[in-house]
C-alpha cells in the first residue's frame, strides 16, 4: 500500500516506522518545511498535522480522491464541512479521536457502564480526567470529548465543560504533565463509593499501528467510517 503522510511530527514518524515494518511505502510526506514525493501515487492518506492544518491537507487528499485517515483533534467545528466534502468526491474518510485498539474497546465499555448507571444517576455522578504531555495542543483531548458525549448522549448531562465547578455539567478535567502519552479516567462518585474505568497508554506505538490498520481497512471503501467499523463493534 502507497501511503501519504500529511503531518510528520512525532506521530507522523511513529505511522511511518509501522507502515514500513507491514511493508507499506511511504509516496509523500506533507509538513509545515517540508514536502517530498507525490501525493499523486498514494493509495491512501493518513492525516495528523497540527489543527490548524487539518482541513486542508484532509480536502487535498480527498479532492484527489484519496481516502484520508485523521487522527487529528481540534478541528471538528469543520466535520459536516469535510464529510460533505468526501462524499461529493465519493471517497472515503475516516476520523478518530483516538485510533488506539485499546481505547476503542474502553470507548464501548464506557458506552455500556453509561446505560448501567443511568437508572442511580442521582447518586453516582460522573466525571472524566485526561492526563497529557506538555506538548499537546488541545484540551480537553479528543478521546475525553468522545467519553464525554457517551455521557451526554445516554442523558446524564445536557453538556460538558472543560475544569467545571458546578454539578449541572459533566465536567472533564485536563492535566498536562511531563512526556505522558494519554491516560483517561470515568469515576461515578457516591456518598458511600466510587466506580472507576481507566485506560492508560504506555506509548504513542498503540495509536500509531491502528491508524495504519484503519488504513489497511479503508482501500476501496466509499463512506464516512470511524473506528467502530474497522473493529466491526458498531
């Protein structure tokens, strides 16, 4: 498979060094002082520049009909815009908050626990932590938006917000500390106990292998897809 990087930070190097090792090529790489080989040979696009970029490099590969995967966060007031985008182009795209295996799974247990707990939502209340490297751009993180709107969603809350004091929102606290690659926690607080559900990365390499993974699954698909399809667990 022929691979465009649109992005080549730290994540960026981590995709390529597990596309090579699944014997993919790497046709093009997009970054903000750098640009080399041809978008043009790729079979597929996996983006994960910075926010501001985004949308652009993600219509770029979709105008030429290439799929785009992006793993990017802090661009989504722009969704329905590239959505839309993708399908007049009859394409396909692929977005994830976060496209760790892992995390996925955590994402449908959290799904479930929120339907368990709604009957006793007056007792138990929810919150989300989300603990990052300093280096981050964003906050609250993508996958803490996602376990938020699972909440949201089942009807604990009508909203979150980011470091809330009031009880009325659910609320997500971030935290940026030192070279941690992303830990997430939901605790259901009562008076007399506490549940918790924690997923903790060790390494960047989780999220990087399931992007090439998605990549591998997106060839030859027309669609708006997300993570749940390539793990069929929609």
């Amino acid at each position: 498979m022929k691979i465009a990087l649109l992005g080549y930070g730290r994540m960026g190097k981590t995709i390529e060094k597990f596309a090579q090792e699944r014997n993919h090529e790497i046709v093009f790489i997009l970054d903000k002082n750098e640009e080399k080989g041809s978008l043009a040979e790729a079979e597929v696009a996996i983006n994960f520049s910075v926010p501001e970029a985004a949308v652009k490099n993600i219509k770029l590969a979709l105008g030429k009909k290439i799929p785009v995967i992006c793993g990017t966060t802090g661009w989504l007031d722009f969704y329905d815009e590239v959505t839309s985008f993708c399908n007049i182009n009859k394409t396909a795209f692929l977005y994830a908050s976060n496209f760790s295996i892992g995390v996925n799974l955590f994402f449908k247990i959290n799904e479930l626990a929120a339907k368990l707990m709604k009957p006793h939502s007056e007792e138990y209340k929810p919150s989300i932590q989300e603990i990052h490297h300093i280096h981050k751009l964003d906050a609250p993180s993508g996958t803490a938006i996602t376990i938020a709107e699972s909440l949201v969603d089942t009807g604990h809350f009508s909203t979150w917000e980011l470091n809330g004091t009031t009880d009325k929102k659910l609320n997500i606290e971030s935290v940026r500390e030192g070279e941690v690659p992303g830990t997430h926690s939901i605790t259901y607080h009562s008076q007399v106990d506490e549940i918790s559900l924690k997923h903790e990365a060790f390494s960047r390499d989780g999220f990087a292998l399931g992007a090439v993974i998605a990549a591998e699954w997106i060839l030859n698909k027309k669609g708006v897809f997300s993570m749940q399809d390539v793990l069929n667990i929609s």
